[in-house]
C-alpha cells in the first residue's frame, strides 16, 4: 500500500543537502490506465540524474527535460502527458491513459 | 519546495506521524498540516478523508486546485501469541500490506520454521512492545488465552493511543480479563477500548476464519470514520 516514494522524498533532501540543485516530479492526477499512481515522486537533479518514477519510463525523459528548467528559473509548472497530446509520438503514454506531473524546484 | 518542509516532512514520516502536504497548484503555494492539526483546518474533511485512504490527491477548495501529498505510517500489527490464528494472519496481513509482529515468549511456539518470514519477539510482552513502541498506527491483538502473556501487553496498548485493540476469549474469559484489568488501575471506558469478543461477526469457525474476522476489523477500524477520541 504504501509506496517507496518517501525513499524517492529522503533522496530529493540528500541531494538538497549536499548542494546539488533538486526539482521534484509528482504525479497530480491520472485518467485511464495511468502506469504509476497519484502521489509518485521522481527527484532531479540539475546534471538531469534522476530517481523514482511517474509513468513506469513513459515520459520521465520530457520531465527530466522539464525539471532541469524548472531548476533553472525556480517557477513551477504543472505538465500533462496523454495519447490526446500532441507530442504523443514523442512522450505519449502506450497505455492510453493522461497523468498530470507537477514539477517543483527544492529550494 | 522549501528544503525545510521537505526535511518536516521525511521526519514525520520516520518518526511514524502522519503528514499532509498541501500545494497551490497554480501559485505553487504549500503548508504543512500534521495529523493533530487537522481537525481545526479548514480542510478536515478532505483531509481526514484522504488520509484514511493512505491516498495523496487532487482537492478543489474555493475554486483553487490543492494537491495534498499524503504520508501515512505504514500501519502495523502487532499480535502476543504464536499461535494457530496468527499463523493464519500472517499471509493475510502481507497481501494488505500490514507488517506484523509476533511476541510470543514461549520459543517453542515462536519458531521460524512455524512463522516463516515474519518478525518474532520471544521477550515478554511488557519488554518487547516497550522497545517496538505502540502508537496511533498500531493495532495490538492478544491471542494467547494465557493472562501471563496477554495482560501485560494489553497494558501496555491501554496506556498507548494504538489504533485497535483486540483480545481472544469468550465474553466470560473477557470479563474475567475486565475484572484484572480494572484492578490494575484502568477503568471502564479504557478497558471498553478493547475489542472482545474479537473479529467481526462473520461466524468464524477456524482459525483462518478468525484471522480473517479480526483483520476484517482491524482495516475497518483503520480506513473506517474517525471515532470522536475518547
């Protein structure tokens, strides 16, 4: 029932300590048969390493992509993926569903 | 996020309190509410609600989209007595994802090659729940029919604000276990905390049938509505 995502929680301030720059991915809402579920953690780092995951490897490289200017600018932004997307061909999810990602900066 | 939230965050959640993350989708705005503050916020409901469920998600409060990152305590079980029932209870209770502990001082019930995989304690109830610690996410369950075993752990729950407590035994053996108790100092609405007979009324018969009732009334008391605390 409960997921790893507080391990994905402690890495996100383990990074933030040790003076890496952080954004954090979560996954804010699903419709459909959405791969990982509401409250998914993905951690960023400014390099674009990563932890965790918010579709099961789907999308996590436009959130990464995402992230890493979300580290750069500090402004959060809420992304949505989905086959309805237009850049489905690119980061579309295989299983038909939508999720929502909320990326953050850890300051 | 600020590094000092994130950090409150992962320490309540290690010290086994419950937490709730609010964010303002749009302006990004967050706030911490711990589980003790709920009731006075002006979310109790949606948040009571979602934390019941273990569940994070999207609530929409004045027109404005909140997320709220839920972490509850993974709940536990804590059962004195390795015995035929908890045999049974031990693969229920890791297809719901509840983590078990068994103290029985009696090594030759507690044995690994009868427990497979579970967490046994063989120190005596008082010693052993002291070191585990009791809190609101621990269901406490008494299976030994021996007073010896399950009477100090019975205290021990009692004097802590575990979530469910139950006991094994006939109305008549529980009243016995009432009269015990209350000599030892705990009154009528402390000892009216305890579950007995146990389980839920299903007609269970065999020990796999009890288990079942009991963690049947365990998750209903966890996921059920919040009782008005005592």
């Amino acid at each position: 029932m409960i997921s790893t995502d507080t391990d994905i929680l402690a890495t996100a301030e383990a990074w933030a300590r040790a003076g890496r720059s952080v954004a954090l991915a979560t996954v804010i809402e699903t419709w459909g048969s959405a791969p990982r579920p509401v409250g998914s953690h993905l951690v960023i780092d400014g390099e674009g390493n990563f932890q965790g995951s918010v579709s099961g490897g789907c999308v996590e490289g436009a959130v990464v992509e995402e992230a890493v200017e979300v580290i750069g600018d500090g402004a959060a932004r809420t992304l949505e993926f989905g086959v309805a997307d237009e850049t489905a061909w690119k980061v579309g999810l295989s299983c038909g569903g939508r999720i929502r990602v909320y990326v953050e900066k850890v300051n | 996020m600020d590094l000092a939230t994130l950090s409150t965050l992962n320490a309540e959640r290690a010290a086994r309190r419950a937490t709730i993350l609010v964010t303002d989708v749009a302006s990004g705005a967050q706030r911490l509410v711990k589980a003790a503050e709920i009731p006075g916020d002006p979310l109790a409901e949606a948040l009571d609600r979602q934390l019941r469920m273990a569940k994070s998600g999207m609530v929409e409060s004045e027109g404005r989209q909140l997320f709220l990152t839920v972490q509850a305590p993974p709940p536990r079980v804590i059962v004195t007595g390795a015995v035929h029932i908890s045999q049974a209870m031990a693969p229920m209770a890791k297809l719901l994802d509840l983590d078990l502990v068994i103290i029985d001082p009696r090594t030759a019930f507690a044995t690994p090659e009868r427990f497979p995989e579970v967490r046994l304690v063989t120190d005596w109830p008082d010693v052993a729940l002291a070191a585990l610690g009791l809190d609101a996410y621990t269901a406490f369950v008494a299976l030994t029919h021996d007073p010896k075993i399950d009477d100090p752990g019975l205290e021990a729950a009692l004097r802590s604000e575990c979530f469910y407590i139950g006991a094994l035994g006939s109305r008549k053996t529980h009243g016995r276990r009432i009269e015990r108790l209350e000599a030892a100092g705990f009154d009528a609405a402390a000892t009216a905390r305890i579950h007995a007979p146990i389980g839920l009324d299903i007609g269970a018969v065999s020990p796999a049938e009890i288990a079942l009732a009991i963690l049947g009334e365990i998750v209903s008391t966890l996921r059920g509505p919040r009782r008005a605390p005592a």
